[in-house]
C-alpha cells in the first residue's frame, strides 16, 4: 500500500460521521476542561478517560487525541491570560503570553497560540506519515532484549530530562514498577502485593494512580495557595483576527525552528513537549536581533514554544504507537488506554491496525482543523469559563473523578485506592517528587518485566547479550550518555552554587 | 535530629524498598535464566533501598531546613478533600448518587479557604445530584443505587 492509499483509507475512517462526532467533543470537552484553571491535560485526560472506555478502539483513540490537543490548547488560554499553566509544557508561553494578555493584546496571544500550534501540527503530522512506517520497519527487527533497553533509556530520559532532581525521577520510577507488579503475575499465576483482596488481582489500573498523583493533589495543592493570578479580560472582536494574521505572517521563521526543534524532541524516546518548549523558546531568543522584548510580550516567545509544543505532541505519537515506548506520562496514558482496549503497540499496529493508525493521523489533522474553526470564534467563552469561582468548581470535579474511578471497574475500593494515592501523592509532592515517572513506571512496568524475562531466558540467564546486540548496546550507551550529563551537570550546579554562596559570604 | 526533607525522602523510600524485598522472599525467586514472581519486585526493592542511601547520604552531609510543623490547619485541604472522598466512597453503596453526591459537596465545601455560602452549596448539590444521576444512573446505566 502506498501513502495515498493509506491517507485514503484513514480519511474514510476519521470522516465517518460518528468518528468524526467522536473527534469534534473530544476536542470540545478537553478544551473546556483544559481550560479550568487548576487542571492541566494530565488530569484533564484522566478524569475524561473512563468515558471511552465503553467506545469501539478506533473512536476512542480519536476521541482521547482530540481531548489531548483540546486540553494542551485549553491549558495554553490558561496560561496565557491567567499566568497559571496547566502542564510544565505550558509554562513558557506565560513567559511572554501573560505580559502581552496585560498589554491588552490577549486576543492577538490566543490567535497567534493557535495558529502556530496548528502549522506546527499539521507539518508534524505530514512527517508521522512518512516515518511512523519507517521506524515500524525498524522495530521489527527488535527482540526482548532491544525494548528492553529501549525501555530502560525511555525510563531514564524520563526521569532526567524532567524538571527537578534526578535521583528523585529515578525513584519515582521504580515507585511506579513497584506498584505495576500488584496483581496477579501473568507466567506464573501467583499473587504478588494482593494481601488476598482479590480487588487487587487484576492489578491496579494507571487512571485510578493519575487521578489521585495528578487531579486530586492539584485541586489540594490549589486550595492551599492563597494569592490567586488575577485574569486578564480579554475582548476579541473579527477586526483583531485580520490583524493577528498579518502579525502571523512575520512568525514564520519561529513556526518553523519550533516545528524542528519540537519534532526532534518529541520523536526521541523519553522527552517530550515540555523539552521541546523550552528548547524553542531559548532558540527564539537567541535569534532574535534584540532579545530584550522577550519576557515583556514577545509575540515569537508565543508562535515558537507552542508551534514546538504541539509538534513535539504529534512526534510522540511515532515511539508510542510504532515502538510502544511513550515519550511523557501523557503518553504513556494513551499507552496504557490502547492496552485496555485490547491493542498493543508496537512495529506491528501499522500492519495489523491500519485502520487505527491511519484513521488516528487523519483524524489528528482533522481535529486540528476543527480545533483552529472552533476555538477563534470561541475566544471570548473560553475567557469568561475561567471566571467560573474555583469555590463552585472544585466540589464538581472532585464528584466526577469519584464517578470516573468508580466506573471503570464498578466496584467503590477504587475510590478507597484513589484515596490512598491522593494522599501518597500529595506527601511526595510536598516533597519535590516529580510524578510523571510513577506513571511512566507503572504502565511500562509489566513490559519491563517481560520482557527481561524473554530475554534473559532467551540468553539463558547471561547479562551480556544486552551488550553484544548493536542495538541494545547502542540504546543502553544512550541511557549511559543520559546518567553522566545529569550527573556532571549537577556536580557543576552545585559548585556554582557554591562558588555564589562563597562571593555572598566575602560580600 | 529533625526532619528534614531528604531525610523523609530516605525513610519513605527505605521503608516501601524494605516492604518490597520482604514481600518479595515470600514468592518464588527462579532463577537468572527462569525469572520466577518474586524476582523483578526484589530487583525494584534492592534499587529503591540504594536510591534511599543516596537521599539519607543527602540528609547527613549538608544542612537542609527541617520540614516545617504540620499543624491541622495547613494540612486541613488534604485531610477535608480526602474525607469527602472517603465519605463518597462508603456511602455510594449504602446511601446511594443522590446522597453520596450531597455529602461529598457538602464536606468539601470546608476545604478551601473562600467557602460557598450554605445556599449556594445546596443548590450545587442538588444540581450536581440531578446531573450525575441523569447521565450516570439514567443515560449510562453505571451499577449505581440511586436511593437507598
């Protein structure tokens, strides 16, 4: 099959009215939960999780990538006219959408924020399609002891590439592989962590962990936050579009280094969006002729990160769906979605699921568009839903994440377990935790595990064919790579700490 | 000595890497070549055990803030949002969505700071009770009572 023939057969599947359906309230409702201040895509994907899981595959992963989108884009209104970002890959447009929401000019931000996310997007997806294939075929060629070390690197990057500490990401992964072995151990039958509760048989589900590490300890940590951002009133009127598209028109060169830099970074094995952003925002700046504007509403600090951010969105779709080695805990989500209905990812969804695959990257592009026509129009509601009192919100979220936790499994111990991990979570925040990797570690878990299984019975229990195998051996010399930058980047932050702590003391 | 934040790191850590290696010699360990179940939960227990060491080695040799007192009034968002979810949890099964929904609302209300007057709070209840019992009990048909 050529790429015309599959684009055919995926068009025909995400333009099917009901997918279609599926894709425009996905969208809708993850923007308008993305929107809320207080809940990011994290949270906003797993409180919308548990309503595709009574859906066909195909719809449900159209509908879930439609409120992933939907939920970046709501985040980044957040972001922009009320400083809060909802995902640390929103946090850089605040750097320069805040102040130019105060300048007046919110309007021109959130236009500018789209239409850059959605070039950004849309070039991505052109790329998925040509190498998603490409690296299937590659994947091919892997064995137990290849994802293994794929896996293995994706964890690590996970855990260092991530914001604060990095012995404190690793430690959250293996919080994550500990609590994916509860359950019932698939080779032998035997019953590990259950305590004889036979509600913990099937294991423990990730969106019951997200909902409890990610939802719940936000709305807490929110009402412990005393000095709220105030809003920034936006009035958008069509004569403001004309001009945001004319100003659009000068952003090309940073659409284009985001869209680079994103894809680069979202297509590689644990990083993701949140790299990327921060990535395009220093390129922007150090290209600009005079990078003074930026923190004070430079409209490039708003066209590259985002044109990054949803690029680099779209990337992780290439080792998520090819690879079955998700790049951020979001993700590692869809991941783990795919893995309830039954599909598992890897080099052979392309060839045995042309449909989801096709039909998802057709409808990614679709859901962009409907996402553009909806939400320029829209501006204004947008803006007015984060006037919603967080008083009167946080009792209706907290209701439906009891309702979502319940109907997955229809039993109430998941709320008790929800409970549980609301508070682990909330202590290990309090703490510095980052809690992206335990979610990484409890979906990849099971995998980890099986796959050293295969391929330590594969080399009959010998250590050394993860380094004879070029491929394993590259991919763990990647993770080598990984552990000695963070660690001789850390030896020099510490010391220029130091040497600061020292001028202050002579001072 | 007073507890400062790698320190309770360390001790958190040591104690679930220590429940994981004894939860662990109670299954069948196997072999290199034949991974028996308790093989990979040891493996994550020894390494969250090291990763301890590394915090408690923290703790020793600089000087970290002690983690401040926990007084009922900073952690009371916590302790109200997770009652309400206890108290959700508990009741959906005897009390059934309306009840339960009236009880979360009404207990969660005491979380933040700015609280919603008692009239606005009956009101959300009894809007949020209409809603999830309409989409929840009547259009999607979840195994829910919704009375007693």
């Amino acid at each position: 099959m050529d790429l015309f023939a599959n684009l055919s057969l995926g068009f025909s599947v995400a333009l099917s009215p009901a997918n279609l359906l599926y894709c425009l309230v996905g969208v809708t409702v993850g923007t308008l939960i993305g929107v809320l201040p207080g809940i990011g895509p994290m949270a906003t994907i797993a409180i919308l999780l548990p309503v595709t899981f009574g859906l066909d595959p195909v719809a449900a992963l159209i509908m879930l990538a439609g409120i992933y989108y939907g939920s970046m884009y709501g985040s980044a209104i957040t972001s922009i006219l009320l400083n809060t970002p909802g995902h640390a890959a929103s946090a850089v447009v605040c750097l320069d959408g805040y102040p130019l929401a105060r300048n007046g000019q919110g309007g021109l931000a959130l236009v500018i924020s789209a239409l850059s996310s959605f070039v950004g997007g849309s070039l991505a997806i052109i790329l998925v399609m040509t190498f998603a294939p490409m690296v299937a075929e590659f994947g091919l060629r892997f064995s137990s002891p290849e994802y293994f070390s794929m896996l293995i690197l994706g964890l690590t990057a996970a855990a260092g590439l991530s914001q604060g500490s990095f012995i404190k990401g690793i430690a959250m992964v293996l919080l994550g592989l500990g609590i994916g072995t509860v359950g019932t151990d698939l080779t032998s039958g035997v019953q590990r962590f259950t305590f004889d509760n036979w509600n913990l048989a099937d294991g423990i589900n990730f969106v019951i962990l997200a909902m409890g590490f990610f939802a719940v300890t936000e709305i807490v940590f929110n009402l412990e936050q005393k000095g709220r951002s105030t809003l920034v009133h936006t009035r958008f009127a069509m004569a403001d579009l004309t001009a945001a598209v004319r100003s659009f028109a000068r952003m090309w060169g940073a659409v284009l280094r985001g869209f680079g830099i994103g894809f680069t970074f979202g297509a590689l094995p644990g990083s993701g969006p949140t790299i990327a952003t921060f990535v395009a925002y220093s390129a922007e700046k150090s290209v600009a002729r005079d990078s003074s504007r930026f923190g004070k509403g430079a409209l490039e600090g708003v066209a590259g990160p985002e044109s990054a951010n949803n690029s680099a969105s779209i990337a992780g779709l290439i080792p998520t769906l090819t690879l079955g080695v998700p790049g951020d805990a979001i993700m590692a989500m869809m991941l783990g979605a795919l893995l309830i209905f039954g599909i598992t990812p890897g080099p052979g969804v392309i060839v045995d699921e042309p449909e989801l695959f096709w039909g998802l990257v057709a409808s990614l592009w679709i859901g962009n568009v409907l996402l553009l026509a909806l939400n320029i129009p829209l501006i204004g509601v947008w803006a007015r839903v984060l006037t919603i009192p967080y008083k009167l919100l946080y009792p209706s979220i907290l209701l439906f994440i009891c309702i979502g936790v319940f109907s997955i499994n229809n039993r109430t111990f998941d709320i008790g377990l929800l409970a549980l991990f609301s508070v682990v979570g909330y202590v290990l925040a309090k703490l510095d935790f980052p809690a992206a990797p335990v979610l990484l570690g409890l979906i990849l878990g099971p995998m980890i595990e099986d796959h050293l299984r295969r391929a330590l019975l594969m080399g009959r229990g010998d250590f050394s064919m993860f380094f004879t195998r070029p491929i394993s051996a590259i991919l763990l010399l990647a993770t080598l790579g990984i552990v000695i930058y963070v660690i001789v980047s850390t030896i020099q932050q510490a010391r220029q700490a130091r040497a600061r702590d020292e001028t202050e003391v002579r001072q | 000595m007073s507890l400062s934040k790698p320190l309770l790191s360390g001790l958190i850590f040591l104690s679930l890497g220590g429940f994981m290696i004894a939860h662990a010699t109670g299954l069948r360990l196997g072999t290199v070549s034949a991974m028996g179940p308790g093989f990979f939960p040891m493996v994550i227990g020894i390494l969250m055990c090291l990763v301890s060491a590394v915090f408690l080695g923290q703790a020793c040799t600089s000087k970290h803030p002690a983690v401040g007192t926990i007084s009922v009034a900073s952690v009371r968002p916590l302790l109200l949002v997770i009652t309400a979810l206890g108290a959700f949890a508990i009741s959906i099964d005897k009390f059934g969505l309306i009840l339960s929904t009236v009880l979360l609302v009404t207990i969660s209300r005491f979380a933040g700071d700015e609280r919603l007057g008692w009239l606005p709070t009956a009101v959300l209840a009894a809007v949020l009770s209409a809603f999830v019992g309409y989409l929840f009990w009547y259009v999607l048909k979840l195994p829910l009572q919704l009375w007693p």
